[in-house]
C-alpha cells in the first residue's frame, strides 16, 4: 500500500488545483498537491517536499483534514489531506496546469475517482473548511 499526502491549499475561498502530466497515470486529470511519503518522512514533512518540488512553494501545514483509503484495480492506497497555506513563493508551474477553484465548482472537474470522497466532505462542511476566513 502506498502513503500519499496532499495539500488542500486555500487562498480566500479558492483551493489550489493541479493537472497531472498526459504522460502519467490518470494523466490529464486534476488533483490537489501532493506525492507519495518517503521512508523516513513524516505526512506534513512529505507535504512540503513535494508542495517544494512540484510548485515552487513552502507551505505551512495546519490541520488535517481527511484519510482514507482507495483501491484502484491496481494499487491501494491511503490518502491523508491537509489543510495548508502558501508562506513563501508563488506556484511555478505553467499557468495552464494550475487554477483556483471554488468549492462549488470541484464537483464540475475531472478528478481521479479516489479524489471525490474528499470533494463529498469538503461540499458537505465549507463552513468547517474556511473557518475563521
């Protein structure tokens, strides 16, 4: 079973999306920030390597969101969610494989089906997730 940690990264009442590579698995589809956790790492210290290597940031992990696990055909595997916020930098990733979306709008993006419990939780408690915004 592999460990996978994403960032739900917020900015006002948007969240931070990014298009998987054509190349990879599930290539085109969008996700929210994140990798594989390495040997050795802690979830928020793979958070913010891989918010580092793949966007150009440093977030700030706050609190966790969601688990949960999802089995692909495949692979298993366990998916841990985190509210984070941007300290330092600006996304560098071509503009075209970022976008800031309303918590409205996710359920009308092309996600991979293990993405959508998460989207259930986050339409079903918004008040939950912009707390003190």
């Amino acid at each position: 079973m592999k460990t996978i940690v994403c960032g739900l990264i917020k900015k006002g009442q948007n969240l931070l999306i990014a298009k998987r590579p054509d190349h990879v698995h599930l290539g085109g589809f969008w996700e929210f920030p994140g990798g594989k956790v390495e040997a050795g790492e802690s979830l928020e210290e793979a958070l913010v390597r891989e918010c580092l290597e793949e966007l150009g940031v440093l977030v700030e992990v706050m609190d966790h969101f969601k688990s949960f696990v999802y089995e692909y055909t495949d692979v298993k595997l366990t998916f841990h969610f985190f509210l984070c916020h941007i300290i330092q930098g600006k996304p560098e990733v071509e503009p075209e494989k970022l976008r800031w979306v309303p918590l409205s709008e996710l359920q009308n993006i092309r996600f991979p089906a293990a993405n959508r419990e998460l989207i259930a939780s986050l339409q079903e408690s918004p008040n939950a997730f912009f707390k003190g915004e």
